[in-house]
C-alpha cells in the first residue's frame, strides 16, 4: 500500500490579509517602526504561524503513515483549519457509502446540534452542505430561512454567523465528505483561506482514502484467510527448499501439530520418521528453483504421520506460485476413499458370490426335496417292518438333508434383493414387537434360561420390517444359547434385550446380551465375516451374524460386537427411525438446556427429524424455543415471546413450584422428565409433536 501524499510542501507563503480576525495575523508594529518595517514584521509573524501549522500538518501525515487512529488524526487536522483561518468552529463529515449513513467524525467549537441534522439531512434539504464545490455565506442571518431547512435554523440559533464548507475530493474525483467552519461574526473569506482550506480538505481526502483502501486490503485479506480456514482440504506453501511457509487450519488437524509449529520446519515433519529422509530428498530434487512458470501442477501420492503416531495416504496436488519462488500444496486423506473402494472391491467380488449361491441355493433345493420325499418313505416303511437298523441310517441321513436344507434357506434369504429388510411407512415399535414375538423367540433358549426385557412403549418406531427383526434376533438367540450351553450343564443363563437411544440422537440401538463363553479378538473381529464360523462342518454353515448385519444394513444401520472371552457377549444393532416418524420442519428451533451434553443430544435429534436450524442458546431469530427452567427465567421467555407473533416456547424439565403459575400461560407444551437418554428421546419426540403444531397451526 502506498503512504498518503503530503501536500504541505505546495504550500507558498500566503499573502497577509488586511481587517482579519485570525489571531494568526494580529500582529501590531511597535511604535517607532517605518511602514516597511512593521510590514515586515508582521509577514514574520505570519511565516512562522503558517510553518508551525504545516509542522502540524506533516507531524499528522507521519503518525498516519505509522497506523495511526485516523479519527484523532483528521480531530487535529481539523484544529489546523480553526487555527489557520480563525474561526470558532468546525468539524469533518464523511458522505454515505455503502448504504451507511453519514458520519461527522471529527468536530470542536460546540457544533453538536449541527452535525446531529446534517447527518441526517441530504443536499436538497439544506442549503448548507456544499456539492462537488464550495459553500460560502458571509453572515447566515442574510439568507431566506426555509422552513425545511433545519441545519440553517439550527446554526443560526446556535449564534453562528460567518459559514464556509469544503467538499473532500478522492483522487478519482470523488467527494466522500467536507470540512465545515464557523465563526460567530460575520466574516467574507478571501483566497488565502480558500487556499489553505483546499489544501488541507485535500490533504484530509488522501488521508480517508488512504485508510479506506487500507481497511478494504484488510478486509480482503480476512475474506482470503475465511476461505482458506474454511477449507477441509490442507493447504500449505513452501519454497524450493522444501520449508513451510504457511499453513491453513486443515493442516494442523490433518497432521496433528499445533498452529505456527510447523511454519519454518521442513515438510518432512509430515513423514513417517522412517522414510523421511529418502522422501524429503526425492521431494525436493523435484522441485525447481527457477523457470516456476513453465512448472505444470504435479499429484503426489503418500504416506504421512499424524503426531499420535497414525498413518494416513495423503494425495498432494503440488503448484508453483506465479511471480514467487514458493509451491501450494493442496494435501488430502484419501485413506478412508482407498478403504471404500476395496470394499467396492469386495462388494463385486461378494455379487458374484451371491449369484452363485443363488444358483447353488436353488439347485439344492431341487435336489433335496425328492430326497427328503425318498427318506420319508424309507423312514414310514422301516418303521412298519421293525427294521431298526435301517432307520438308524435314515435318521443320521435326514440330519445331513436338514443342515443342507438350512444351507439353502440361507443362502436363499442371502441373496435377496436389496431393501427387503427396510420399512418405508410407519416401522416397527419395539415394545408392540416383542409382545408378539418374544414368547416364541425365548423358546430357542435353554430351559430355565433368564430373560430380562428393557424396551420402553414409548420409544420411536424403526425402520424395519418386523419379520426381518424377528430373524435378525432369532439368530442372536440361537447363537446366545449355544454360548450359554458351553458353559456347562449347572450354568444359569442370563439373556438381556434392550432398546436404547444412540447418544447422537438419531437412531435406536437394540441389543442382545448374554453370559455365555464369549469370544476371543481374533474370533470378535471376523463374527459379522460371511460362512465364518468356530463350529465343526455341519453344526454351522457362518451366515447367522451376516444376516443379522445385511437386515441392519438394508434398514441403514449397522452391527456392533463386544465380547471377551469368558465374560459374554453383546450384539448391538443400530436401526434408524421409520421415514413416517420424520417430517421437513421449516422453522428455526433454539435449545437452553443447563446440561451441555444433553442439549447437544436433543439439537441433533431435532435436526435428524427435518427441522431446519436447530442453534443452542441463540434464540433471537427462532420461531420455536426449548427452554430449560433452571436456564432461563418467565420474564426472558415473555419477552422473547413478545418480540414476534406466533412463537411458541417449550418447557423442558420441572419448573420450580414457586414459578410453575408463572409458566403456565407462557409454554405451549411441557416435557417434565429428562433423567436419561430414552426420557431425552422420548422428550423430544414430545417437543416435536409441539414444534409441528407450530407449523401448522400456530
């Protein structure tokens, strides 16, 4: 940015003036003196008034060279035209810009009255604010008063006579203001005031202008630096050397070190200590250090070290920076998209297995069904005939048919189109689905086996299909009773379903624990693999946890295990809500709840629901508020409910029994339990139902 010009040293000696009433110039010639000699005397006087004047002036352009405060600056500015021109009065405006209003930011003198209306007041409502050229009045008490006039009223009953103003022109022709003076005699102002005042309107022009394009670089620059913060990319420069130079907050979180510790390092503080050495040289003879234009953007792909130690591919694209002999480089995790695309991978490698368990699937079951018919016979006629040891054979044959036929049937569920599991109307209700299911689904545990429910009425329906649920959790069973059986014949079995909120808010978690053997990690982590199973051939085909992942997954959930050895296990399956359940909320909610962690569970619950700004603590532009008593009082409630028609505020939590009369009238709803995540749940289930209410009908 260039400093602003000084225009002191335009300045001539001006002329003395005859009959002035500047102090400046009030000088008398001793007694004694010849004409020439006081005429001399007094151009002395005046020569040394004016220079210390534009000492002032230069001390001012230099201390706004050296960012100073601009408005103490023109203050002073301005106290060199009261002196220079000996008047009362005065102060400096600025013009409007922007859709701002305009502004005095500088005044001495008593002018208060006058600046407050010509603030307000444009061209055409006062005589008294000047165009693109000056504005002179000898005595203000000549001029016809308008009655619209204000400004002119006003200066007048303030006892000013003599008014001069001076438009402030930018260097592109611009006028962004004027300086004003006033004294209280009536006074003509002749060409040497003129002069200075348009030397000093100029001067104090180039000051304003000088700032302003310094404070829009700066804005520029915040814009440019909000970009780059913003950016989830990592985005550093560095020379040709291999040294940082700058780095946004992306490369700090991807990398893990703390702002500006990287700023001067090398960017091999990035690297595997390992492989540093070889990758930072390699790097680095890559780069050139001159004829950066003719460099073209080059992708780089590799392995860098976050601080805690873990690895992440890391995919640069690497530019040269036009004019400079500095790099961008733009670096970005594509560890997690490498992992999704193996899984891609494996999905098609899955999809063909699938179209050949079909095949397999159906064929067997052709083939089975005349033998199952064939055994059955032989089984009936054995029987009649007492030939025990001929049934003996059929029997152990039979058993190797029903696995077989097991085989297929899951093979067959395994291939099914994809969504068979998902609901799209109004789910399923836990507690509705084990009334009618639980009985049956117990029975493939072993006797005497303790089944403890904890599934709520009132919790949200999932979105999946009851049938799908049930197989899902007759697997879970089946494989809950073998563990419990291992344990030996005296093992008293414990089994545990339950359904609870997911700490985000957005979905139910339903769980099958038992105390059976449990599993060891190497098992745990392959458990929800397809046909992986710890069981002989032919006790087990490895498809009872990879069904119950693919009927999670169809609903859009997921399967969790935790399980040790010797302890049980737990099978945790996460079900979103049912779509029926979450309807798109044009209104904006805000939540003041005293409890952090529970206020963060209910704005994403709320937001998971469609409603389209969910905010904490900042209700000043919401249409609903979820109001903790302990929070906020009924006098800020009424108040922020007064402030717009149509709001609503919900009471969230027991009001003091001091304040529940003053509660009453206020709240269009109450949610008085919040102990837990599913009275949070359950909670804002309510406050939803409230919240639509607003929408269509408040």
């Amino acid at each position: 940015m260039s400093k602003p010009p000084l225009t002191s040293d335009k300045l001539s000696a001006p002329k003395p003036r005859r009959g002035s009433n500047s102090p400046l110039r009030s000088a008398v010639a001793p007694s004694g003196l010849s004409a020439a000699e006081s005429e001399l005397a007094d151009a002395r006087v005046r020569i040394a008034s004016d220079l210390s004047v534009w000492s002032r002036v230069r001390d001012v352009s230099a201390r706004l060279v050296h960012n100073g405060e601009l408005e103490p600056l023109l203050a002073e500015l301005l106290d060199v035209a009261i002196a220079v021109t000996g008047v009362a009065a005065g102060f400096i405006q600025l013009n409007s810009k922007d859709g701002n209003p305009s502004r005095v930011i500088a005044e001495t003198g008593g002018v208060s009255q006058i600046t407050r209306v010509s603030e307000q007041s444009t061209q055409h409502q006062s005589i008294l604010l000047p165009g693109r050229s000056r504005v002179s009045f000898p005595d203000l008490r000549s001029i016809t008063l308008a009655e619209s006039d204000q400004m002119l009223a006003i200066a007048i009953a303030s006892g000013f006579r003599g008014f001069q103003s001076t438009p402030l022109i930018s260097r592109h022709g611009e006028m962004i203001g004027f300086i004003t003076t006033l004294s209280h005699r009536p006074a003509l102002s002749d060409d040497r005031d003129n002069h200075v005042l348009d030397l000093l309107s100029r001067q104090a022009a180039d000051f304003i202008e000088w700032r302003m394009a310094g404070v829009q670089v700066s804005r520029t620059d915040a814009r440019l630096n909000s970009v780059l913060d913003s950016v989830i990319d990592a985005i550093m420069t560095i020379d040709s050397h291999g040294m940082i130079q700058s780095a946004n907050p992306a490369s700090f979180k991807l990398f893990g070190f703390a702002p500006d510790s990287g700023i001067g390092q090398s960017i091999g503080i990035i690297m595997p200590e390992h492989e540093r050495r070889q990758w930072v040289s390699k790097f680095i003879d890559s780069l050139p250090s001159k004829n950066l234009e003719t460099f073209a953007p080059q992708r780089i792909d590799f392995r860098a070290c976050h601080k805690d130690g873990s690895v992440a591919e890391i995919e640069m694209v690497l530019s040269a920076v036009p004019n400079q002999p500095l790099f961008t480089a733009v670096m970005r995790d594509v560890t997690e998209r490498r992992a999704i695309s193996g899984r891609l991978q494996q999905s098609d490698r899955l999809t063909s297995l699938g179209t050949l368990a079909a095949g397999l699937g159906h064929d067997m079951n052709n083939v089975l069904f005349p033998i199952r018919a064939h055994l059955n016979a032989l089984s009936a006629q054995a029987t009649v005939t007492a030939a025990t040891s001929c049934l003996a054979h059929v029997k152990s044959i039979m058993e190797g048919v029903r696995y077989l036929q097991e085989l297929a049937d899951g093979l067959h569920y395994l291939v099914n189109d994809a969504g068979t599991s998902r609901h799209d109307g109004d789910g399923t209700r836990l507690a509705t689905w084990w009334a009618s299911t639980g009985a049956l689904l117990s029975q493939s545990l072993p006797v005497h086996t303790d089944v403890k429910v904890a599934i709520r009425g009132d919790i949200p329906a999932v979105g999946v299909t009851a049938q799908a649920l049930t197989q899902a959790v007759l697997n879970l069973f089946v494989n809950a009773s073998e563990a419990i059986t291992a344990r030996g014949v005296g093992w008293q079995g414990r089994i545990q379903i339950a359904a609870t909120a997911a700490p985000s808010g957005r979905s139910i978690i339903l769980s099958v624990t038992d105390n059976g053997t449990g599993m060891p990690e190497a098992i745990r982590a392959r458990a929800l693999d397809m046909f992986f199973t710890t069981k002989s051939r032919g006790l087990g085909t490895g498809l009872g946890l990879a069904l119950v992942s693919r009927v999670a997954k169809e609903a859009g959930g997921s399967v969790s295990v935790q399980s040790s050895e010797g302890t049980g296990t737990t099978i945790s399956i996460e079900l979103p809500f049912a779509s029926n359940h979450l309807h798109k909320v044009e209104l904006n909610v805000a939540i003041s709840l005293a409890d952090g962690r529970a206020a963060a569970f209910v704005q994403s619950a709320l937001s998971a629901r469609g409603v389209a700004s969910v905010t904490l603590d900042n209700a000043a532009e919401a249409d609903a508020w979820i109001v903790d008593p302990r929070v906020v009082t009924p006098h800020e409630a009424l108040v922020w409910k007064m402030g717009r028609r149509g709001r609503k505020v919900v009471l969230f939590g027991k009001a003091h029994r001091l304040q529940r009369q003053e509660w009453r009238g206020l709240i269009a709803g109450a949610v008085e339990r919040a102990e837990d995540f599913e009275d949070l749940l359950v909670g804002v289930d309510r406050a939803y139902t409230i919240i639509n209410g607003v929408v269509h009908h408040g």
